[in-house]
C-alpha cells in the first residue's frame, strides 16, 4: 500500500474566509465551510473538508446526504484553492469526486468525476496514477494529496485521509449556490433537508394526482375520496406532503387547474 507522505504548501495560504455553520441533514454538528466567492476568482460554491476517517464510498454518500458531493476540480486555480484548504486542516490527503470507471486500462484510463463534468484537467504527482497496491486492490478513486493527485482503493481506510466536500446546487437560478444562502438565513430550510423550501414548492405534475396530464376533477374527486390523515392506497393525494390532505392540498390543485406539462 502507498504511504501518504507530508507536504508542504509553497506560499502563504492567503485570507479564507471561514464560517463557523451548523451543516445541513446528514452532516456533523459544527463544521468549517469556506466560500469560493466569485469576488476572488472563484465559483462561488462551497467546500468542507470532512476529517471523518473513511472509504471514498462513504465519504461520498455523506457529501450527497448533505445535498452536496465530493469535490470535483476541473481547473487549476479550482485545485490550487482545494489544497489551501486541505491544508489548513491539519490533514495530508482527502478523497475528490473522481472515479475510474469498471474495466478501464490501466492506469490512467476511464477516469471521470461523479457529477457528470468533463475530465479535462488532471495534476497527478509525479508517477501517478499507477494502480499500485500491495493488497491487490483496484486503486479506482481519487484523491487530493498536497496539492496533486494520487489514485487509491475506494475501500481505502487511512489515517490522515478526510474528504472534501463541494457545495454548488442552485435549485432557483438565481446564481447564488444554495448551500450559503441556507446557512446564513437568505433562504428557509424548515425540514433541514438542505434544500430551500422554495424548491420543494408543489408544482403542477404533482397537483396531477390521476396522472392524465391536466388537472381537472379527476383530480379534485380523488383528493376528496381521501381526505384526512394520507392513506398508502393514494398517498400522492397529499401534494404538500404535510401528512394529512386538507384544504392546503385543495389550494394547491385549484392553484394548477388545466393541463399539465407532459
């Protein structure tokens, strides 16, 4: 197996501005989250570094049930900026948001990142990647050592290995990432789901309760018929999701009478 090896960062790390938060569903209590503010060249989205010691598997689905994933580097001030942060953690090495994809040629074939985003830019360490294993593991996953790439087991459990998570959903296009207008208040989260109640807002398709494509009577007949607490037999009656169909739930479906968008 590789060792992760210390390194040291060439330059000052410059001003990040850190916020203390308390993170969204799925995501430890109190966390340091750090803004890429487009001011400074950046994208504006989010990132953590999570010290949780843990395979790439895991530290992904934490990232997703926190409505984000892990970090994804497509350029190289993107990269120099996920290093500085790395850094200031204390920790040498955190998992990144690439995979190598089943049955691809080794080593540097098939390499993608989960969020669907062009593998273009790549800054592997000298000799990476190599699928070097002493276990005889697949090294499939990639990860931020210092400021370059190493491949490693996504099984992999070390010491010194965290994740870096990234934040970037912007469900009401108003080119402001969700994440930070949450935290600091902008926009409600009253089921800490971490997506703001406003996204979550019932649409047409969802007051289509008999599913024909138009909200009509159908509709309205089949929320009557099981007004009250939801019933499994017709849980979509209950398009706000509240747990009971009411006069909400009317409001809504009147709200979207006509047809509906296929």
């Amino acid at each position: 197996m590789k060792t992760l090896h210390p390194f040291r960062t060439a330059g000052a790390l410059g001003a990040l501005a850190v916020t203390q938060i308390a993170l969204v569903s799925g995501a430890s209590a109190q966390s340091t989250a750090v803004q890429w503010r487009v001011e400074d060249g950046g994208n504006g989205h989010w990132y953590e570094v999570l010290q949780n010691q843990e395979s790439w598997i895991a530290a992904r689905d934490r990232c997703e049930i926190a409505k984000g994933h892990l970090a994804t580097i497509t350029t190289q001030a993107e990269n120099d900026f996920a290093a500085k942060i790395l850094t200031r953690s204390g920790l040498i090495a955190a998992w990144l948001g690439g995979q190598q994809q089943p049955n691809s040629c080794e080593p540097a074939c098939g390499w993608m990142w989960i969020t669907g985003e062009t593998f273009a830019f790549e800054t592997w360490r000298p000799g990476e990647p190599n699928n070097f294993s002493n276990e005889g593991l697949n090294e499939n996953a990639l990860v931020l050592q210092g400021q370059a790439w190493n491949d490693y087991p996504a099984t992999l459990n070390a010491a010194s290995l965290g994740s870096i998570c990234e934040w970037s959903a912007d469900c009401n296009n108003d080119n402001i990432v969700d994440y930070g207008q949450i935290i600091t208040g902008q926009l409600a989260d009253s089921n800490t789901n971490g997506i703001p109640d406003i996204c979550e807002q019932p649409q047409c398709q969802d007051a289509d309760i008999t599913n024909n494509h138009i909200v009509d009577g159908a509709d309205l007949g089949s929320l009557l018929a099981f007004w009250g607490p939801v019933n499994p037999v017709l849980p979509q009656a209950d398009i706000n999701r509240d747990g009971v169909v009411n006069g909400a739930d009317i409001g809504i479906l009147l709200a979207n009478w006509g047809p509906c968008g296929l």
